[in-house]
C-alpha cells in the first residue's frame, strides 16, 4: 500500500480513507507494508506496518505543496545526499525505498493512493510483475477546480491510469473524468465509494460548548450556526460560499459561518467577506484536529460542502454523525450515497441561499435533514468498501501470468 499520510499526520481526508481501508482490510485478512514519506510514530496502528520513506517529520511534506496546484513542479537533479526542497524531490526519495523495500520479496498486489504515489506503485509493478491497483480519491482537474492545473501532474496521472491493472474510483463523478480527460476504458473502472467508521466517533467523545463559546451564545439568541472544515483552495468553491451567506443574510440575518481550516485563500475570503459586509459573521478558526475539530462539526446547524469539483466529501458523513443538516454541491461524489440533503450547484449562490434560509426558519426541515441522513450514512461500511477492493485485487491476478 501506497499512500502519502496517516493519521493522525493527515491534512485532508485521503489519510482518513488510508487509514480506515487499510484497518478493514487488515480484518479481511490482508498482510500489508504501507509506506509513508515522512517518519512519525503511528501508535495506534497495529493492524498494517507502516514504513517510513524519509528521516523527514509530517510537518514539512505539509509545506511543501502536496496538495497545492499552483506549487512550481520543477523536474530538477537529485542529490541522494541533498536536501529534499521540493515535493519532487520527497517524490524521488520515496520511490528509492519503495524500489529497496520491494527487491526480492513478492507481493500479491500493489496499491497506490493518488498521483503522489503513482511512479512508485509503477516501478514497483515493473520489479514484482504484480499488478497495479491504483486508487483515485482526487485528479488534477479537481485539485484545480475544473481547470486545466499542472502538466506534470497530469502525465503521472496518466501515466498511472495508463499502466494501472485495475483502477479504484472513489464515485461516478471521478470515474467520469478519468474516462473523459484521459481516455482509460470504462471497463477498468470499479467505483467504489468511501464510508464512515461510527464506532470509531463513538469513543467516547463529548462536546464542549466552551471551545466556540461566542457561537454558542449566538444560537441562543436564535443564530444558525454555518459551516466548512475543509483545505482553502479554489477546489473548494469557498468564495461562492461566502457570497450565499452575504445573500442569505439579506433575507434573513441570524446567520453565522464557520470557517475550520487553513489554505491559499485564507486572506482572500477575508477581504472578501469585508468587501460583502460580513466580517461579523464569519469566523476562521484556523487547521484543527482532534477536539476542536469535532467541537466544530457538534457547534454546526449545517454543514455546507460547497466544492467546485468534490471526487467524495468524506467530511460531509463526520458531519452528518454530528448531527448537522447537509448541503452538497451537485459536483460533489457523496451525494451519489445520500439523499436526505439538499442540493445545489456550486455556481449557484441563489438557490444556496435560499437553502440556507428556507433551513434557518423552519426547525422542522432542519430537524427532518438530520434524523434522515443519520440513518443513510450508518448504513456505509468500511467493511463493505474492503470486500470491494480485494475483490478488485483477485480480478487483477490473473494479469501476473502476463509477466511470467
């Protein structure tokens, strides 16, 4: 298994869906080396062993642009000995272990997370003849929110697709794009959606109404609580967001937004929000996790997934556990396994306004949205998605006698 993170070192929810495959695999029975580019301690961790690519700490693969489409990929010399500066760089060095770790030792499959990973899950085929498996939880042309993005990304991408035995799409959505950008057979295409684990967010965790304590006191003058807890990237369809809310308050003007998380285009929505009015009612708590993060999701009326292009939505379900109403974009993969929400499309700043209010004056509907999705996301299992994926791995197997 190929991957870049693991929580608790994760930006976003690819580490989340990592994590989570691989537990449920390893219950299904799966012996698995999963690789990493950075060393950190995975306490929790006893199901899989994970393999540290780099001396390098979880923090600098965060700076580094892994996510960011704008980051200049430069294709430069490398040293072995030199510093790792760029993400290609950390790239390179992770393929040298993968090429160490693989010599000799056989494998039954290779399984590979995202571009990130891709040239390594590459060489490693070519050195195993086991066959490829890799897994798109997100493309270029999301990542850029439907633009073209970066070239060189794109040729891994392609290159992964290309000579990928089977192919994990985490929805319709993705597996579209993968047909229509890059030419792969429909056929080789299995989707298979993500889940959610409720019994691990039934740990025991307790709300603390003291963590966004002005936020509280709003609701209790009536305030409906907005929010996203998401990376600021244009992928993200923020800045449209942030005009429904501007629009939403024309109508109706107990509103507020929460903000959790960090990213480009942070100042960006901050003078936005000035320049519309509503610096007051709109809160950045900057990147959270553990508590915080779960204190934002519980202190939430709705939760909004606003993506211009959203391949799932795993934080939609980690919402929706936390008892908030959901509005997806039309754009968005999770709305192909929910139907208990609203829906809009991530232009369309009107018809999310007028969501935002229609949901804001009637607890009713609120109320319906929350009771209704809460018994359509239970019924996803992790489990389920594990079953699906090695079945994917027995279709792929055959193709080893190619290389024999």
């Amino acid at each position: 298994m190929l991957g870049w993170e693991l929580p608790p070192h994760n930006s976003g929810g690819l580490g989340v869906a990592c994590y989570y495959l691989s537990k449920a695999l390893a219950l299904n029975g799966a012996d698995i080396d999963f690789v990493v580019p950075y060393s950190a301690k995975h306490d929790d961790i006893e199901f899989m062993k994970v393999h540290s690519a780099t001396q390098l700490s979880p923090l600098h693969k965060f700076g580094m642009g892994a996510y960011d489409s704008n980051f200049l990929l430069e294709e430069t010399g490398h040293d072995e000995l030199g510093e790792l500066k760029t993400i290609r760089d950390v790239q390179y060095r992770y393929n040298n272990f993968v090429e160490e770790l693989v010599d000799g030792k056989q494998f039954d499959a290779i399984h590979a997370h995202d571009w990130l990973t891709m040239e390594a899950g590459m060489r490693a085929k070519e050195l195993t003849k086991a066959p490829l498996i890799v897994h798109v939880h997100a493309t270029e042309f999301d990542r850029a929110g439907g633009n073209r993005g970066n070239p060189i990304v794109h040729e891994i991408e392609y290159q992964g697709l290309m000579m990928a035995d089977r192919i994990l799409a985490v929805s319709a959505i993705t597996k579209d794009i993968i047909v229509e950008k890059y030419g792969i057979p429909a056929d080789k295409i299995e989707v298979v959606h993500n889940a959610i684990d409720v019994d691990s967010l039934n740990d025991g965790y307790e709300y603390d109404n003291r963590t966004y304590r002005y936020l509280e006191g709003l609701k209790d003058e009536g305030y409906t609580i907005i929010s996203a807890i998401t990376r600021f990237t244009i992928q993200k369809g923020l800045a449209n967001l942030v005009r429904a809310v501007a629009k939403a308050s024309e109508k109706y003007d107990r509103f507020a937004l929460l903000l959790a998380g960090d990213g480009e285009q942070r100042d960006e929505l901050i003078r936005l929000a000035a320049d519309l009015g509503i610096s007051d009612k709109i809160f950045f708590t900057g990147f959270v996790r553990g508590k915080q993060w779960r204190d934002a999701y519980s202190v939430s009326d709705v939760f909004v997934l606003s993506s211009i292009s959203e391949p799932f939505g795993l934080t939609a379900l980690e919402a929706a556990h936390h008892d908030n109403a959901l509005i997806v974009t039309n754009q968005s993969g999770v709305g192909e396994v929910l139907n208990s929400i609203f829906r809009y499309d991530f232009w369309d700043t009107e018809r999310l306004a007028d969501q935002l209010v229609g949901i804001a004056t009637s607890p009713a509907l609120k109320d319906s949205l929350r009771i209704n999705v809460t018994r359509e996301y239970a019924k996803l299992s992790w489990n389920d998605v594990a079953n699906k994926c090695m079945s994917q791995y027995v279709k792929a197997a055959p193709l080893k006698a190619v290389f024999a």
